[in-house]
C-alpha cells in the first residue's frame, strides 16, 4: 500500500478542503471549552495573583488568555496537516521533547519536589505534555507498518520508546503523567489489533511498578494512603474541593462568589473543576462532562470508522488521551480518586498543558479528517 497526501493548488483549496473535511461539531466543541477556561480564570486567576505577590490582579488570566489565543491557533494549524505530516511532526516533536526530559534531569527547574520544567524568559515549559500525544502517533505509524513489513520489529520498536519516554517521567518523578501516558499507550496498541495476550504482559507489569512506586516514593505512598483512610491524614484539599461542589448546589453561589479559589493554592490549575462547582453549579459542572464526553464518544466514532490501520489506531489513542485526562482530573476533584495533579484540558491555568492539549486533539482532528490521505493497494 502507497500513502498518497492530497496537495491542494492553492490556499483557497487547502482552506476549502479543511472546511469540508474537519470535524466541526469536535472542533467547536474544543473552541467552547477554551471559552469556559477564560471565563473561569476570571474567577481563580486575580486570588491566585494576589496570593503570589504580583501587583496586577489579572496576571493569571491575561497570561491565560494569550495561552488560549496560541492553542487555538495550534489547534487550527495542526488540524489541517494531512496524515504524512502529522506523523513527521510528531516525530520531530517526540525527539526534542525527549532531548527536554533528559535535559531536565540536569538542569531543570524543580517545584514541590519534582524536577519536570525548564525556566526561559520568565516561563516554565514542561516537555511531557508535548512528548505524549507525538508517541501516541508514532506508535500508531510504528504498528501500522506490520501490515507492510511482516518481519519487522514493530511492536519491539514501540515498546522501547514507551519505556525510555516513562522512565524519563518516572525519573522526575511524574507518576500521574505516567499512568496517563500507559493508559493511552495501551489504548493504542490494541486498536492496532495486537494479540490480548499482551494484556497480561501490560496488567502485571502495571501492578508491578505500580508496586515499586508505592514503595520507593513517600508523595505516592501518602497520597494512597490518605485516599484509602482520609480520616488519618492530612487531605485539606480534597476536602475543601469537595465542599465547594456540594455548597455550589444546582445553580451556584454565583460568579465571584465562589470561596475555594481563596482557600487553595491550586485552584486556578488542578481544582478549577471546584471552583466552576462551587460558583456556578451542578448543571454548568455536568454540562462541561458532556462537552468533553462529546469530544472522546465523537473523536473515538470516527476513528473506528477509518480503514487506514495508522489514523485508526493514533487517533483513538490521542482521544484516549485527551478523554481520560479530563476524567483524572475532574475525579479528583470529587475524591473519587487520589490527588494527581493534572490540569483540566483546555480549562486550567497552564501554558505547557495548554499547547500540548491542542497539539494532542489538533493531531487527532488531521487523522480523522476526511480526504486528508487515501491508502490505494
């Protein structure tokens, strides 16, 4: 089989072919959740400011704002490259993201105990939110060759960068990111349609090193434990955003009346999800799981209805990897699972996990997009 990337004449045929072959309803759906992150950073940006020192109340959500305004544009961009160029940009991503992971263990920037950005010009850069959606791509690309090359060692080969990218995560130590990354990995893998005899070798390895985590690492061993028996520990954020949710009711406490956004330092990053609870309600926080819900159930149809083995498989992983990491978050913040975290895709404060959730669903849109490769055999 030959991949063949359609070369429209012009700009005007590019421009048309993407507006007849996007996925409208999930592209202006990722558009709607940029919107709520905006409109919510008013909300946590200006106590997050004042908290941190800074004289100007609307640092975080004019910082915010330029961060959306770049995915937006990441996201529109990188939707119109076809299935040849998501790939080769996938690859250049996954080279310098993991050029960034080892360079991190030398000399990045460490926070809270962990060393995983890298401090230029008064920004942060965190290279596992790029390095995530490229090797599920790649992995996609990698397994997709059986169909070509028989005899090659594909699976061997993915599972070698899988490996060296989580022991870089590890090595940070990133567990939540890890998983993530495993959960999505796996998803791929399978759809590629690998034996499920597999599923034992990825199951006992997972209880394994989850095993090993528990043991060498006192943060993931406290946070366990204080999930499992929270009346012996120390769990003041959980608590606080779960009571936020509850007091928010169905209709909220009201645009800036919310209370969470003071008392936690995180809560314009990883309990943004409460603070929506707390000031506008049950509704407006169910409304926001269907909108992402809506992106995974649309994302995950489409690409079960492609041919290609390729988009197929790397499609559904990059929407795997957008639709879980949605559910990590918005589970810990109603403590159904232990803190990880993890930012709320497209919501949260953060320009790092803002640039790599447009470049995960911008690639995902390319693959799915209609007419933008055929496979002649």
């Amino acid at each position: 089989m030959v991949e063949v990337a359609l070369r429209p004449s012009s700009s005007k045929g590019w421009l048309l072919e993407w507006q007849r072959g996007i996925d409208w309803p999930i592209f202006i759906a990722a558009t709607i959740l940029l919107g709520v992150g905006l409109m919510l950073s008013l909300a946590a940006g200006p106590p997050a400011a004042a908290r941190l020192g800074y004289e100007d109340a609307f640092y975080f959500v004019k910082r915010h704002a330029v961060f959306a305004g770049a995915a937006f544009i990441v996201l529109f961009v990188v939707s119109f490259l076809d299935r040849v160029w998501a790939r080769r940009l996938a690859a250049l991503v996954f080279v310098g993201s993991l050029a960034l992971l080892a360079f991190i263990l030398v000399a990045g920037y460490e926070a809270k105990g962990a060393q995983r950005w890298i401090r230029f010009a008064g920004f942060s850069l965190q290279p596992s939110e790029f390095v995530k959606p490229a090797l599920i791509v790649l992995t996609g690309w990698l397994l997709a060759q059986r169909a070509l090359y028989p005899k090659g060692p594909w699976a061997a080969i993915t599972l070698v960068f899988f490996i060296v990218t989580l022991g870089f995560l590890l090595l940070q130590p990133d567990v939540g990111q890890s998983a993530l990354l495993a959960a999505a990995f796996v998803v791929t893998f399978f759809v590629s349609g690998l034996p499920w005899r597999w599923a034992a070798v990825f199951a006992g390895g997972g209880v394994a090193l989850s095993s090993l985590l528990y043991i060498a690492l006192p943060h993931v061993r406290f946070r366990v434990n204080s999930f499992i028996n929270p009346t012996d520990y120390d769990t003041y954020q959980i608590d606080k955003a779960s009571e936020a949710i509850a007091r928010g009711g169905l209709f909220g406490v009201g645009p800036g009346e919310g209370k969470i956004k003071t008392a936690l330092p995180d809560a314009h990053t990883d309990f943004i999800y409460a603070v929506m609870g707390e000031e506008f309600g049950y509704i407006a926080a169910v409304i926001v799981i269907f909108i992402f819900g809506f992106i995974v159930w649309k994302g995950l149809r489409a690409a079960a209805r492609l041919h290609d083995p390729y988009p197929r498989a790397a499609a559904s992983g990059l929407f795997a990897l957008f639709g879980l990491q949605a559910a990590i978050n918005i589970a810990v913040n109603v403590s159904l699972i232990p803190p990880k975290g993890m930012t709320l895709p497209f919501i949260s404060s953060g320009g790092s996990s803002m640039m790599g959730t447009a470049l995960t669903l911008g690639l995902a849109l390319a693959l799915i997009r209609r007419g933008s490769t055929s496979w002649k055999g």
